[in-house]
C-alpha cells in the first residue's frame, strides 16, 4: 500500500477522483512495476514506437494498446493531426514531438492513431455547428483537412456517419503523407529503419482497423 498520508494528498484542490486514482496508481501499478519505474529514471526511456493520438479522452494509446511504462512515446492533439513540414520560426508542437521522437530516440514506427466519432473531424466537416472560424485555434488546425472536408461533405450518396468515418481515415492517410514531408522521417523510411503506420480505433465497439500501408484500406487485423 502507498505511504503517503492523507495530509500530502490534500491535493490544494486538485480533483478527488485525480488523487484517488493516483493513490490507486503507487499502491497498484507503480508499487508492481517499480523496478521497471527505476530502471527507466536511471537508464533513459527507449520506446521504440510513437502514436500520434487525439486528445479525445476516450482515445488513450496507453490504454488501448496495454501499453507498459516506457514503451511508446505519445503525442496528442486535436484529431491526430499531422502539419507539413514548415521550419518557418513558428511554435510547432507536433514538430517538435516528431523531432525529438525521430532524430533522438531513434524510433522504429510512428503510428497515426484516428478515432470514432471524433469531435474535430466532425466539426471540419460540420462548419455551422463548429468554432471554425481562421482565427480560431481549432478552425486554423482543422483546416489542414479542409479540402478533403469539403469533398467528402458533397458526397450525398454517404450517410453523415459513413462522411465522418471516411474523413476520420482520410485524414490518417494526409498526416502519414505529411510524416513525408519531414526530412529526416522520409530519409529514416527509405533507409528502412522506420516504418509509418495508420490504425483507427472505434470507440463503440473497441475494433482496431488498420490501415493497408499498400492500398491506404484499413481492415481488420487477420490475429484476430
Ligand atoms: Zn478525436
């Protein structure tokens, strides 16, 4: 069990359930796993793969693939996006993630991770309902996938669901053509040392599709 008294778990207002589950955490899976936890603090991390994952809260890598401490290097945005390559002097987050997961970690596989229903692609591809005006953060980010948004929402012979599932994998698709875009990722993938990988992951049912790195298709994966 954890030794931490109540008193150094007052939190100063940080949520109950937040500091419950980390009690749960120290005298679960950090007590369980410490010698991996020492190991890791001591040597460095090593993981060999990045997931490039929503923000959505229903979308954890971690989770969703079982994932040990230290085993993948995780970068979240809105909608899983990749930008091009743009060395312009600006403030570049996913850039700066890709940078230091490639050039400084060396990783073997990057994987693109979409969702179901998720809320950015929806509202790419539903202007009235969303903020997606270009001075707004959300609208000048999801207006990456504004082009195929909007060819994807002439498609009236498409339910509104099958659009959003359709832009949810095309979007994975735009963002691995954009890991391309990166030198120093396209010179790793010709040299064969790093692989680019798309999945989606439904939330309703937890399928993962994967996605066909010939055909761009995302099918089921034959193990199971
Ligand atoms: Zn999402």
């Amino acid at each position: 069990m954890n030794d931490l008294s109540d008193n150094d778990l007052s939190g100063n207002g940080l949520p109950q359930t937040l500091l419950a589950g980390y009690r749960n955490f120290m005298s679960g899976r950090f007590t369980d796993e410490s010698l991996r936890y020492r190991e890791l603090a001591e040597g460095g991390q090593t993981p060999e793969t990045m997931v490039i994952a929503c923000c959505d809260s229903r979308s954890a890598p971690e989770i969703i693939f079982d994932t040990r401490p230290g085993e993948i290097f995780v970068l979240r945005n809105v909608a899983n996006l990749v930008p091009p390559y743009a060395p312009d002097g600006e403030y570049h987050s996913t850039s700066a993630a890709l940078e230091f997961a490639v050039q400084s970690l060396h990783v073997k596989h990057i994987v693109v991770l979409g969702h179901g229903r998720c809320g950015g692609i929806k509202a790419a591809l539903d202007s009235e309902s969303a903020p997606l005006s270009p001075g707004d953060f959300i609208g000048r980010w999801m207006s990456l996938v504004a082009p195929a948004a909007e060819a994807v929402s002439a498609n009236t012979l498409m339910t509104s669901g099958e659009r959003q599932t359709a832009l949810e994998r095309i979007s994975i698709r735009y963002s691995i053509a954009n890991l391309r875009s990166f030198p120093y990722i396209d010179a790793q993938e010709k040299k064969g040392h790093l692989t680019l990988h798309g999945a989606w992951f439904d939330i309703s049912t937890g399928e993962l599709w994967v996605m066909d790195r010939k055909t761009g298709d995302f099918i089921r994966p034959s193990s199971e």
